[in-house]
C-alpha cells in the first residue's frame, strides 16, 4: 500500500486523512476541535498550544501501520491567521485569526501612509482588509510592543505545522499572497508596505518557494512525537482555499469552486493575473502555479447555525423547515453580517432579518432566507469573474453547505450554473494529499497537477444540482432586492 497524508487545519477543526494514491480512496482519517477566544471587540484569536494538541491527538488516533506507508504529507491551514514566534519558536502571543476585525484602526493607517486604496491595490492586488495578516502585524506592534520586539518567525496556520513538521522556515507564493505584504502579481514581498509597518519587517520574513517544491522533511522530533516516517518530504502546502482548489480539480480555467463553512468563498483559477478588490474579488496565486482570484464572506454557515439555534432545531430539520417556503422566503432576508463582513468591506456590520410582514414572518421564510443569503452574498463574485473575462462552466461545492441538497439547489439557481460535488469529502485535507503526491512525483521527474487532480479528484453524481428557468427567475428578483437593502445598510456600519 502507499499513501499520501493531508493535514487540514480549520478554524473548528483539525482534521488528517491517509489516501492510498494507488486506490485512490481515504483509507483512514482523523480530528480534533479547535477552541476560539472570542470578544466583543471583533477580537478572534486561538493559541499554537492548541494546534500542537491537534497534531498529537489527530496521529494519535491513526493506526500504527497505516502511518508506516506514509510517503509525503501536505498541510492546508486557515488562510490569514498571524503566527507570531520568538528565536527559539515560541508563540509571542495568540494567533490572530482570518475572522479577527480588530484591527481597522491598522488597516487605515496603512492605507493612508501607502497613498491610499488604489495604491495599495496596485502594490499588491488586494485591499488592505482586517482579515490579511498585514494590519495584525502592526496590531502586535502598537498593542504589544514588548512581543514585538522578540518578533523572529512570521508565520501564517499552515506553516507553523510546516514548521512543526520539518523545523524549516519557508513559505509558498498562494497563502503569502493573502498576508497584504506580497505582490501577487510579481510573487514577491512588498517592501513599501513592509516598511510602512516597521523597517525591520522584510528581514523576518520567510524564503519563498515554488509550490511543487517540498518544505522541507519530517524531522526526527515530528516523527518520534507522531509516529510517522522520518525524512519523508512535507510539500509546500497552502491556504485552505488553495488546497480546496486541488481537492475539488480547480486548477484550469473555467471551474469555480465555492466552499460553503464557517465562511463562504468562490475562486477559480487563472493562467493570469486578475483580481477586481473593489467588488470583493482578491487577487491570490494558487497554490499549483497560476492565479486564483477569490471572493470570501465571513457568514456562511455562521448564519444558518444562529437561525438553527433560534428555533431550536437540527441540521435536517432546518432544510425540512426552509423547503416548506418558496424560492425567496416570499420577500423576507436575512443579512447574515453576523461576525462583521469583509465583503462588502464592513468590520463592524451586523445581522439582521428584513422584510418581513404580517403575511410572510413565519418560521419555514425565515429558516430558507438563512440558506439563501449565504448564497446571494457569493453572487456578486460570480459577476466581479464575468466582468473580468472569466467563463464559468460550473462550480465545485465542498464545505457543510455541500452535504445539503436543499441548499445545492438553491446555490445552482442563485448562481445560474450546474454545482457538482467532488465524491471523497474533506477536501481540503484532501488537496493537501494529493499536492504531496505532486511533491512526490516532481522528485523523480517533471509531473502536470492539472493531469494528476484530473487521475484523482472524482465526482458524485447523485449529488449534482442544475439551474431550474424558474426559479433562476425567482431569485434574481430576489437577489436584486438582497443587494438593494445591503446597500442601504451599509452606511450604518462604516
């Protein structure tokens, strides 16, 4: 038997799977949760304590024997988090997370010494938003200045179990590019911002290396504490989209994948590169090469959960409860900002039910809103891709969303285009493996990732979904009503 592992690190969730690269199928997988210190000062961070205890206890729970035929392993981590270590890798203070909003005072003050949002987008591609890393590096530096100063190792989720597999110290050009301090078109750190933020900052930042290329291999310490091979080559892994991007095959022109979690997300990949920052459409690379333009919402199933919890009821209920109300909650919305909202670009934005009446408030409208406005927030991604050139043929689902049929139905008639589910679930940890066989492979001659998802990333076709004419008709009156009142919202929370 030979496999390949695939670490997913969540913002819920570490999650490891073992695929067998021969059958083609995971052989075996494992998890443990995550905490989150939450406040209400936009404040999400968690502690590297508890990545550690995630590594431990996911091996731990993974046979003896299937961990001896590992033969390279590939990390996927929450994109944006800051990892902040000392010379001798000790965390210097929480992790700072993607969903953390805390630091809008730091985005501002970056923007405007930069020369403000169009130089900034031209220096990078992007926004400079709450969620990069950029702003949470100056936030460590203005709130906790003596961490600052022992400040060695800057490092984002994935490569700080990089770091723990391997003890090397380098980064990839996909999840470099979602720190607000690289230029994604030229691969390269933005010294302008770099210094804005303080002038020793380009010094501590890490090598860069090609995707294909391994960084680095299981150390004697990782192998002995998780009982995996020593020597074996960890790849260079990437952000959870990225590698969500090679679990679902993204990785030619045309396919879109939306990942609907804890967030919601829509990229695609790009032979060049394109980004639309204004419209929510940030300008990554891949993690295969190549581009992957990329829209991401802070409230997916954040929202469908609070509703869930309001009345009481489980995950199946709630789809039985919503599928008893008509494409559009017949006008009633819900405006899911309730974690603040990166796009549109409100850090302080809150949730709200809109719409109602004495007619239509009932539970089933409300319950089916919750679903559809995880789905309406996407759409305007989908548009920012249209107007950019991009030609969708369909769009790959993964995430909680993906496991509802009511809400791939929804998500194909919102969106106007077939959703197709990849068959092996996890697909995050799953690019991860599959980037590590590419790893793998690269070592003993030159091997094409779009020919190897192409081998290895199947589809199930009991869980397709295509576009229904009416009610793609339905939901674009109801989409433009969704886009009217965010509008009008807006304001209030700038």
């Amino acid at each position: 038997m030979k496999t390949v592992a695939g670490i997913d690190l969540g913002t819920q969730s570490m999650k490891v799977v073992i695929y067998d690269y021969e059958k083609k199928e995971i052989i075996e997988k494992a998890s443990c949760p995550m905490e989150l210190i939450s406040e209400a000062d936009g404040t999400r961070e968690q502690k590297t304590e508890w990545f550690d205890k995630g590594l431990e206890v996911c091996f731990s729970k993974l046979s003896a024997e299937n961990k001896k035929t590992i033969e390279a392993i590939g990390v996927s981590g929450q994109q944006h988090g800051f990892v902040p270590l000392d010379e001798s890798g000790k965390a210097l203070y929480n992790i700072k997370l993607w969903c953390d909003t805390a630091t809008t005072k730091q985005c501002e003050y970056i923007t405007k010494k930069a020369g403000g949002d169009k130089k900034v987008v031209k220096l990078l591609g992007n926004l400079m938003l709450p969620g990069f890393t950029a702003p949470k590096i100056l936030w460590l530096k203005d709130n906790k200045p003596d961490a600052f100063a022992k400040l060695r190792y800057i490092m984002l989720p994935h490569d700080y179990l990089n770091y723990k597999l391997t003890g090397d110290y380098v980064m990839e050009y996909g999840d470099a590019s979602g720190t607000a301090l690289f230029d994604s078109k030229n691969r390269c750190w933005s010294k302008k911002i770099c210094d804005i933020i303080d002038p020793k900052l380009m010094s501590l930042l890490p090598e860069l290396i090609e995707p294909e290329k391994p960084a680095g291999k299981v150390s004697a310490k990782a192998s002995e504490l998780y009982g995996i091979p020593k020597g074996i080559p960890v790849s260079a892994g990437g952000g959870d989209n990225m590698m969500g991007a090679v679990g679902t095959g993204t990785v030619a022109d045309g396919f879109l994948t939306m990942s609907m979690g804890t967030s919601g997300t829509l990229y695609g990949y790009s032979d060049k590169p394109i980004s639309d920052p204004a419209n929510g459409l940030s300008g990554f690379c891949s993690s295969t090469g190549g581009w992957l333009p990329l829209l991401c919402t802070m409230n997916c199933t954040v929202a469908t959960e609070f509703v869930r919890g309001l009345f009481e009821l489980d995950v199946k209920d709630l789809d039985k409860v919503a599928s008893d109300a008509p494409c559009g909650s017949e006008g009633v919305l819900v405006i899911p900002f309730f974690n603040g909202e990166r796009t549109p670009n409100l850090p302080n934005g809150r949730a709200s039910i809109t719409g109602m009446t004495s007619a239509n408030t009932n539970r089933a409208n409300i319950a089916r809103a919750s679903l559809e406005s995880a789905v309406f927030a996407m759409r305007g991604g989908l548009d920012a891709f249209r107007k950019l050139g991009f030609q969708p043929k369909e769009i790959r689902l993964i995430g909680g969303g993906s496991k509802s049929p009511l809400w791939r139905q929804i998500a194909a008639d919102v969106m106007n285009l077939p959703i197709r589910v990849p068959a092996l679930d996890e697909a995050a940890a799953l690019g991860g493996a599959v980037q590590a066989l590419w790893c793998l492979k690269n070592q003993n001659g030159k091997c094409d990732i779009a020919e190897l998802c192409a081998e290895h990333i199947t589809l199930d076709t009991s869980k397709s979904a295509d576009p229904i004419a009416a009610n793609v008709a339905a939901y674009d009156k109801a989409y433009a009503e969704y886009t009217k009142v965010v509008e009008t919202l807006s304001p209030m929370y700038k």
